[in-house]
C-alpha cells in the first residue's frame, strides 16, 4: 500500500513515453493524454488520504510532470503556429524555471518543483491546452498560459531565494505558516 501513489507516478512516466509514438490527432493520444492526467491527480490524493506522502514521492511527481511536459511539448509544437514573441516569452520561462532548479540545487542540495498553486494553475491549464487549443483562438491561449506560467515561475524562484527550509507543497509565496 505505501507504494501505490509511486507506482501511479512512474506510471505517468511509462505513458508519456507511450505518447512519443502516437498520432497526436490520434483517439489513442487523447485517451493516453488523459489517463496521464488522471494519474497526476490520483497519486497525490491517494498519498494525502492514507499519509503516504514522502519526500521521494514528491521529487518523483515533480519528475514525471517534467517527463510529461516536455513529451508533449515535442509532439505538440510541430503542429502549432506560434508568434515569434511568444517563442521568446516560453524561452524567457524555461530560462527562469532553469534558474530555479539551479538555485534549488544549491540551496537545498537536489532539485525540487514546488507545488504552489500557481504552478498546480499553470500544470492545469498546460495540460488543458492540447485538448482545447483547436477551439480557442490559440495567441489568446497561448498569451494566457504564457502570463500565468511567468508569475508561477518568478514566485517559485523568489520563494527559493527568500527561505531557509525547502517546504515543497507550500501554497504560495504568501504562506509562510509553514515555514518556520
């Protein structure tokens, strides 16, 4: 029983893999691509239910959304028309997310994501974006994700600049219960 919110975890891994190897237009892809959502919500409830929530596990889900993320991210991109700023903007994120982990790393001695809820925000609407971008005007999106995504990733770096401990499900910059 304490394994099963890892195992759901590392099955998100295996799946997004999967994804690799099917048409992204695809009802398999679509399916896969939900079930792997499915798999990030359940293994954290699961773990917060029956305490079984650990400092690996945490790590491992941190590991398996960027697994994700970035699998999709390939599959994705190639049948999307994105403005040159916008480029710019996802760069200008990933270079400050980067920066994070890097300043984690020093700090704290590992790399951590926090699970603020600015980056629980910008996980659902990234993961919202493949199903939901063919109906939605995709600048407008993409400039929304791209908003919520700098502000996320500005407050995780701030919060890994400004504490002492590494609380990783802190809530928010503001949450500061939990720190001391």
């Amino acid at each position: 029983m304490k394994q099963i919110p890892n195992i759901i975890t590392s099955s998100r891994i295996i799946l997004s893999f999967i994804i690799l190897f099917i048409d992204i237009h695809s009802i398999s892809f679509t399916f896969i691509y939900i079930l792997c959502g499915l798999t990030d919500v359940l293994d954290g409830l699961i773990a917060r239910k029956y305490l079984l929530q650990s400092r690996y596990g945490a790590r491992l889900d941190s590991f398996a959304d960027f697994i994700f993320f970035t699998i999709v991210m390939i599959k994705l991109i190639p049948n999307i028309r994105i403005s040159y700023y916008i480029v710019l903007w996802i760069i200008l994120i990933f270079c400050i997310r980067i920066s994070s982990l890097i300043i984690v790393k020093i700090k704290f001695h590992f790399f951590a994501i926090l699970h603020t809820q600015l980056n629980k925000l910008t996980g659902l609407i990234l993961f919202l974006f493949p199903i939901i971008y063919r109906v939605v005007e995709i600048e407008v999106l993409l400039n929304i994700i791209c908003v919520i995504a700098t502000f996320s990733s500005v407050e995780e770096m701030i919060i890994h600049l400004s504490t002492k401990k590494l609380i990783l499900n802190r809530k928010s910059f503001w949450d500061k219960d939990k720190e001391e």
